[in-house]
C-alpha cells in the first residue's frame, strides 16, 4: 500500500508543471485572442505560441520578422527553435497583398504589438526569461521595443491604450535581460537602405560614378560625377521625405535603431550581432558605428557575427550554434569575456 502511495505521490508531482503549463498557455492564449487583441491594437497579428517537446522550459523565443510575414514558411528557419512565439506585423501579406499603409519598417506600428505580446507572456506566467529574436525590420523592432521599455515615459499615451504601465515595462525588461537579444542583418536606419537602392537603380539606367580623375577629360568625369550625385540626392530625399512618409506608415524623424539604442539600459542585455558583408537590402552603411554604439552599452555581453554569404537572406550557422551555446540553462554568463566571432573580410 506504502508502494502505491508513493507512486502516485510522484505521478502527481510529475503532473504538476504540465499542468501548470497548460494553464499558463490558456492565460496567454486567453490574453492574445483576436478579439481583444483587434480592441487593444486595431488589427489581428495571429499571436501564436508554439510549445516544445518538453514542456517544461521556463525561456520562450519571441520572433520577429522582416518583410511579409511571420509565420513558420517566413521565419528564420536556421534560427528557430521552440518554444516560441510568432506574430504578425499590421503590414502583413494577407490575400497575396502587402498593406503599404501600415508598413512601419521597426517603428511605432511594429513596437506596439511586439510590447503586447511580450506583457501577455509576462502576465500569462508563460516564460520569466524572454529571447528577442529579429531579423531584418524585425531587428530594429527589437532595437526600439528595448529603448521603449527603458524609457516607457516617451511612449505614455500609447502604452495606456495597451493598459500597460511603467511597472510592467520594467518586468517586461528583466525578462528580456535574462535572456538574449539577436539581432540579425538589422535594419538600423532606412535611409541607409534607400540611399543603396538609388544607387543601384540609377547606376543599371543611366550609369555609374567614376573615381579616376587623372584623365585627360576629369573635367567632365567631375561634372558627371556631380550629377549623378545630384540626381542620386533628389531621389533619395523624395524617397526618405515624400513618397515613404505619404505611402507608408514610416516616417524619417520617428524612431530610428541608429540612434534608438543610445536609450538603452547598460551593462545588462546579452546581445548577437549579425552581419551579412553582401547585404544588398539594407545596406553596409553604418555596421561599425551601430555595433560600438550596442558594445559600449554592454562591452563584456556583446557579440558580433560577420559572414560573406548571399547577402541580406543568407543563413548563418555561426549565428544559431553562439545562440544555442548562450542559451544552456548551465552556460557561462559573459560577465568576463568579450567573444567575438568572424568570418574573413572584417566590416
């Protein structure tokens, strides 16, 4: 009889955490329905948690995406691994169709919602330890969310329509510097992007800028070269100030991740940076300056991934084995290391 009891003393000590969990999981399901989520933040981003074969992580992976969407065929794949939490931006790709209307390339569209589904995962009890996953507009999503939420008295208005306060910004920050923040190929400033893309453009149609003024005709390589410099000028500033702005929810003098992570908490975040050295989306343009900005916040939990792959999409195996080294329950904390890893061709 003593036998008996005891087994079903550790069956139902064993059934505990599931059920717990389970719990847990219906709060956050019951906190992210589309009802109230359309109430709180004006669309449906079809919040969904995906859970683990465990069941009994107390870390959860938040993802957030880049262009299009944020649903399994989307994600980063080399990087995903549950449990997880995956959203959609109000952006989204719906019927084959992108709402430019509601693009909002990191900024304040995008940081709401991500706020949102972080306090439900804190509220819920689901995780106390919260890795921000980003990639790309995801990236600097996760750049201003983190700046918001050290200094959520910038965003008053918009976090009491979220019902959130001050309190549960600091919570949901702890969580986040429990666990690790990656950031890959981020988008750290727009113009970066459009000023290559003009480039670009122009080049393949009326042609490119040449750099050898020793010729006999520099003269007119000058005025060639002022030109075109003029005319990428022109296409860059109705790009950056009239045509995003008037078709998009992006606005140049809003949030910008370049200079967003000078708001952020220091010598607390655990944070990968990722580069690809053949970005053609978002461009190159500023890598050094925004890796030191984010290591001089945090010098000894900060590293850095560079790869000369295919570009913006390109995979990183680098990138998914530092996070899963980081993300041990039993792994050595970089209070005491700088670990920085590269592939050739430095930035």
């Amino acid at each position: 009889m003593g036998k008996v009891f005891i087994c079903f003393l550790l069956l139902c000590l064993h059934c505990v955490p599931c059920y717990e969990l389970q719990s847990t999981v219906a709060r956050f399901q019951e906190l992210t329905a589309s009802k109230r989520t359309k109430l709180y933040l004006g669309y449906d981003p079809y919040i969904e948690y995906i859970p683990d074969a465990s069941n009994t992580t107390n870390t959860i992976n938040v993802y957030l995406h880049g262009w299009k969407g944020n649903k399994r065929s989307n994600l980063r794949k080399s990087l995903f691994t549950p449990p997880a939490v995956i959203f959609d931006f109000p952006d989204a790709k719906r019927d084959n169709k992108i709402s430019l209307r509601h693009a909002s390339f990191g900024q304040k569209a995008d940081i709401l919602p991500t706020v949102f589904v972080l306090n439900a995962i804190i509220e819920s009890g689901l995780a106390q330890q919260i890795n921000l996953i980003g990639f790309s507009r995801g990236g600097a999503t996760a750049i201003n969310t983190i700046a918001l939420l050290h200094k959520p008295q910038r965003y008053k208005k918009d976090l009491a329509t979220l019902h959130i306060d001050n309190s549960q910004c600091h919570e949901m920050l702890q969580a986040l510097k429990r666990g690790i923040i990656i950031l890959d190929c981020p988008l750290k400033e727009v113009s970066y992007g459009i000023e290559q893309q003009v480039q670009k453009y122009r080049s393949s149609f009326i042609g490119t800028i040449s750099d050898d003024l020793t010729k006999p005709n520099n003269m007119l390589n000058r005025i060639k070269k002022y030109l075109l410099s003029g005319i990428d000028y022109v296409c860059y500033v109705a790009l950056e100030y009239m045509i995003f702005p008037l078709y998009t929810s992006y606005a140049p003098w809003r949030e910008q991740p370049i200079h967003t992570v000078d708001d952020w908490p220091s010598k607390s975040l655990t944070t990968i940076v990722r580069y690809d050295n053949c970005d053609q989306m978002v461009s190159n343009n500023g890598d050094i300056s925004f890796y030191q900005k984010i290591h001089n916040k945090n010098p000894l939990r900060t590293f850095l991934i560079t790869s000369n792959q295919c570009g913006h999409c390109s995979h990183c195996q680098d990138l998914f084995n530092l996070f899963m080294m980081l993300n041990k329950p039993s792994r050595l904390h970089t209070k005491d290391l700088l670990f920085i890893i590269q592939q050739p061709s430095p930035l």
